[in-house]
C-alpha cells in the first residue's frame, strides 16, 4: 500500500473509524490543488519530498 492508497483509504474511512494519518502527511496531501489529490503520483510525490526533506517525523517514515 503506497501514501495514496493510505490517503483515501484514510479519507473514506466509517465515521467511528479509529484509523489515523499523520498530520505531516494530511498536510502534505492537504497542501495539493484538490484534482492533484486524485494523482497518484502527485500524491505519492509530496509526501515523498516530505520524507527527503526530514519534514516526517522518523519514526514514520518507510524504508
């Protein structure tokens, strides 16, 4: 499962769902135009410059 998949996944969750995203990554995802959101590669990207660019806390970030 990549960021986008964990995005949407987090965005369509039930209402009561205990599921989470980090902040960085809802901001990361959040600061796209909102068709770019629907890109996975748009959307994979940012949060990958997020990673890169130490702007995720470590103990989130994917090998």
């Amino acid at each position: 499962m990549d960021d986008f998949d964990r995005w949407w996944q987090w965005a369509n969750k039930p209402l009561g769902s205990g599921l989470t995203l980090p902040a960085e990554i809802h901001h990361a995802i959040t600061s796209l135009p909102p068709e770019a959101r629907h890109d996975r590669d748009e959307v994979n990207e940012a949060v990958r410059n997020l990673r890169e660019t130490g702007g995720l806390n470590t103990a989130l970030r994917r090998p």
